[in-house]
C-alpha cells in the first residue's frame, strides 16, 4: 500500500499530506512557486489563508512573515510577493 508524503507546514508547523500544501521557493531574495529545481518549502493552506486579514499587524500574518523570513534568510516584502503569487495562481 503506497503512503502518500507527509510534509511540515513552515508557518503553523502542521503535518499534512503533500498534495493539501502549497509549495514555494526562494531564489535571488525573490519569492517563487516552486519549479521542480533548487530548495523548496511548503504552506498550508489555512497558513495562506492568513493573508485574507485585513490588520496588517495581526499576531498570526507576522507569524507568517517570520517563517518567510527564517525560510528565505533575509527581510523583504514576501507578502506581497505571496500574495502577487496566488493572485497567478488561482
């Protein structure tokens, strides 16, 4: 019986199945979605949901910065870039 992958959310740090998380790189400090080369994370989709918050100092989307910020390992504007990304994406 095959098991499908389990991988960690980098935001809420929840186990999930790969195909219930969205997948992303970071290349030139330049937030992407991933292209099957180079290191990739993942985000759930409850995590991405956080951007819907309108308060832009929200507890739980600066937790979402942090991890970007941790994953990509300097400060920039990854969420607007997140959110340039699913706004594609969808």
């Amino acid at each position: 019986m095959l098991k499908k992958p389990i991988r960690t959310c980098i935001v809420c740090r929840g186990k999930f199945e790969q195909n219930l998380l969205l997948r992303f790189k970071c290349k030139d400090k330049k937030l992407q979605a991933f292209d099957n080369m180079g290191r990739s994370f993942y985000i759930c989709k409850e995590c991405i949901s956080l951007l819907e918050d309108e308060d832009i100092n929200s507890k739980n989307l600066k937790k979402l910065e942090k991890a970007l910020f941790r994953e990509c390992k300097n400060k920039d504007n990854y969420i607007g870039q997140l959110k340039e990304i699913l706004t594609h994406v969808r």
